[in-house]
C-alpha cells in the first residue's frame, strides 16, 4: 500500500551553496513506495497561474509520481480516485518550491496537478510507467465536488484546452482499486 507522501530531503549546505540527495530507491522502499521509476519529465511554465492537471493514467499503464520543483513555487495537489475509497474526491495539497527542496509522491490511483505560484516554474517528475496516450485521463481543476482551494483566483488561471475539456469526478467510472490506505487529513 502507497500513500500520498510529503519528502522533506535533507540539504547539505555550506559557502558553496547545498546538496541534497533527490531520490534514493532503498529510501524509497524503506518510505513505502518501492515501485521502480520508468520516466523522468519536466515541465517550464513562463506565467504565474499556469495550472496543469488533474490528471492521471488509468491501469494498465497508472502512474505513480515524484514531484519537485527546480525553479519558483507551485501548489502541488493529489486528489483520490480510488472506487470504494473513504476519501475518494479529497484533496491534500503541499507547496514545492525550488528553495525548500521538498517533493510530493503521488501514488497510482490518484489525481495530480500543480498551479505555478510565480513566473518562470519548473518543474521535474518521476513516472512509474510510461506515457500511454490511450489511458491519459483527468477531471476538471474546478470541479465543485472536489473543490480544491487554489491559491489564486481561478478565473485567471492559464490552462490547456485539453485540460479545460476534462470531465467532472462524477462523470468518471474509476477503475482504480481503493488498496485500504486512506488519503492522509493533511500533509506533515
């Protein structure tokens, strides 16, 4: 079982500037999420609001991530699409920022998406399997049942048409199995 995880690496700094180690599989592993990563992307979005997402792959071909942010700020947000999960359609949500180093892992069977806090963001990504156009999927940023609280007024935001044409949660038959572990209240 995988959990929506909030990584805290460590940096090493000194009069140089600072190290911190992005991904180590046996620390994975020992976090709960081993799986193997397949894929890493990154993204540049030059406006402040530019929102990507929510979207996910569905099986075979789902997607677990490991997000970070390498330049500006983002709110990242994972949403629960497990059927059958008691927090199916909640949200939780972290700010990444290129400063703090932190990193969100979003596990298979859940909604991603990122709103850019700041101009000229940045932003890398692990995937566990590749991309699969046939099982690309999402639903709407704004969607009131899911009603994940933006940072910024979403009347403004820059989005893709595609992801202005993705469904509500309502009108998705999730194929995503619920594993017994529950979206977490809040991020620590």
């Amino acid at each position: 079982m995988a959990r929506v995880t909030l990584l805290k690496p460590k940096r090493h700094g000194d009069e140089r500037g600072w190290f911190q180690e992005t991904y180590a599989r046996r620390r994975a592993a020992e976090g709960g999420f081993g799986e193997e990563f397949v894929q890493d992307n990154q993204s540049f979005s030059r406006p402040k609001g530019t929102l990507r997402g929510l979207h996910f792959q569905t099986p075979p071909h789902g997607q677990a991530k490991l997000v970070r942010c390498l330049r500006g700020r983002i709110f990242d947000v994972a949403v629960d699409v497990r059927r059958g999960s008691p927090t199916f359609g909640r949200w939780v949500a972290a700010e990444l920022t290129a400063e703090n180093g932190h990193q969100l892992y979003v596990p298979v069977g859940f909604a991603h998406a990122f709103l850019t806090l700041e101009p000229d963001c940045e932003v890398a990504y692990k995937v566990s399997d590749y991309y699969a156009p046939q099982s690309d999927g999402g639903i709407r940023f704004d969607d009131p049942d899911v009603a994940v609280a933006w940072p910024l007024p979403t009347d403004g935001l820059v989005l893709s048409p595609k992801d202005l044409q993705l469904p509500r949660l309502a009108e998705f038959d999730s194929p995503f199995p619920y594993d017994g572990e529950p979206l977490p209240a809040h991020l620590e």
